[in-house]
C-alpha cells in the first residue's frame, strides 16, 4: 500500500534529479519526432559486401547520434533482393506509412492522415558528382514517392578532419602537429582526388583549404575521372617545391573503382591514403543533412579534432 505522500512501507522515494540552471546545464537527448520521414541513405556504386557494411556503419552512426531514427539503405544499382535498390526502399518506406495508419483506424485510433515527405534522401557522396546526383533524382522520381533529395556531405571541416586521419593512419602525415614528432614518410604536398567534374574539383578545394591548414603544407583537388589531371596536379605540385607527394582520396569509397585510386597513384609517382570510408564524420554528416532537411534542431555534429 502507499499514500499519496509515498510508499507506506517506508521505502526510500527515488526523486528526480533537478535539472542543473544556467546556460552550462546538460541539454535534453534529442529523438526523432514520432512520423518523421525516414533517413534513406543512397549508396552510389556496384553493391558488394564490403559497401553493405560501410553504408550499415554509416547508419548505426546516425542512429547513435538521434535515437529513434528511422534509417535505411538503397543502392542506385541495387537488384532488389540481396542489395534492395532506392527506389524500392522508397516505395517500401510509403507502403509501411500508409499501413501504419489504415491500422491505427481500424483498431479506433485517431490519426491524422499522412502527409509530407515519405523520406529523405541522402546521397553517400563527400561531394557533387552531377552524374551520380542526377540517377539518384531519376530514381526517387521513378518511386512515385514524395521524399527530399539533400545535397552531398562536403565541403565540411569534418571532412578535413577525416582526410587528415585516414593520411595519418597511412603513415603519410603527422597524426598531431603539437606533438612535434616527425614521420619519415610525411607527405609535403597532397593531391585531393575528386570524382564528378569540374563542380566537385572546386567543392573538394574547399576542403582541402582546411586540410592545407591542418597539415601546413600545400594542398591541390583534381579530377580522378578527368584524363591526365592527377598527373597534372602532381607536377605543379613539384614545381612549387613539394617532392614528396601522398593522394588522399575525397571519396566515401563506392563511388569509383578502387583500382582507379591505385592507378592514379601510380600515375602522380606516389603513395596513397584510404579513401574516408565509415569514418564517423560521415553518419554525423548524413544526420545533419537529414535533420536540417525537416528543421529539426541537430545534435552536436562534432569530431574529436587532429592537430
């Protein structure tokens, strides 16, 4: 038995812990609202494996980073049975909405009546590629479903912080400029590889701007997929004074053939980093696209820096 003031019993009352005034209190957790859209995260590229799991990481990112969320994964090249493809998760994404509610009317439930984007689209892309960006359209158009298209993760600084590590794990720049060590095998001149034109060249510039400034040494974008610009790149890069070079791909990885990158390197006569892959900037990147996509306040998007 208990009273109204607590438990008869005498047992200790487990009170609320006050919430801590001022602007230094611990904010709220954000969830995502109930009917939001869902995330769809469209993954460029032959499906394999290997990109399964990449683009999985990059969902359990984002939904780490907002409980709650509704994330799911289409291939622009999907077959519909072990790699389902976007247009199929949309259409998969609208059926299971609209049975939601004609179930929540026949059990006598008030529920209003579906309405906005169904999805958002999230290209799985560090920067535009008109090409890719035009298919993924095409197929959310093709899906007859009302979903937004977001455009591509980059230029962001975290993406400078992504590069700096995946060319620090290379052995290819210093992990950390206060720690004054040196790495014999430090890059001082890097080559930023891009995919999709002229538009991504200079998106992927911005980026390196930030790199340049992490690393201190120079920092040029070219064209993976425009024939003799990474061999280009390398020369001007050694005329200005830089004679040992690294390539540090501006790519998540599905997007080009990963023999392209290791031709490329050989072309411009040096070593190269990994492409970004799951690193964790990439969910968080996805996440604030979503977020910003519905007006939805996002979490805080930050990385844990590299000097």
């Amino acid at each position: 038995m208990s009273s109204p003031t607590g438990p008869a019993s005498g047992l200790p009352v487990r009170m609320p812990r006050p919430r801590q005034p001022g602007r230094h209190r611990r904010p709220e957790p954000l969830v995502a609202p109930d009917g939001a859209p869902a995330l769809v995260l469209a993954v460029p590229g032959v499906p394999s494996t290997a990109t399964c799991a990449l683009a999985e990481e990059v969902v359990s990112i984002a939904r780490s980073e907002l409980p709650g969320l509704d994330a799911r994964i289409g291939y622009l090249d999907g077959d519909d049975s072990e790699f389902p493809s976007l247009r199929s998760v949309l259409a998969h994404a609208a059926d299971e909405r609209t049975a939601r509610y004609e179930q929540a009317l026949a059990a006598g439930v008030e529920a209003e009546e579906p309405d906005g984007p169904v999805a958002v689209v999230v290209p799985l892309l560090a920067g535009p590629d008109s090409a890719l960006l035009r298919q993924i359209r095409q197929s959310v158009m093709d899906s007859r479903v009302a979903a937004d298209l977001t455009d591509a993760l980059g230029p962001h600084p975290l993406l400078a912080e992504a590069l700096h590590v995946r060319l620090s794990e290379a052995g290819l720049a210093r992990a950390d400029r206060a720690r004054l060590f040196t790495v014999a095998t430090a890059a001082d001149g890097i080559i930023l590889a891009s995919v999709g034109g002229e538009e991504a060249v200079q998106a992927a510039g911005i980026t390196g701007m930030l790199l340049a400034a992490r690393l201190a040494v120079p920092v040029m974008a070219a064209a993976l997929d425009q024939e003799g610009a990474i061999a280009s790149v390398a020369e001007q890069l050694r005329s200005s004074g830089s004679q040992q070079l690294a390539l540090a791909p501006y790519l998540i990885g599905p997007e080009i053939d990963p023999a392209l990158l290791a031709a490329a390197a050989e072309e411009a006569g040096c070593a190269a980093a990994e492409s970004l892959g799951a690193y964790p900037a990439i969910g968080k990147l996805a996440l604030a696209k979503y977020t910003t996509a519905l007006g939805i306040v996002p979490p805080q998007a930050q990385g844990t820096p590299v000097r």
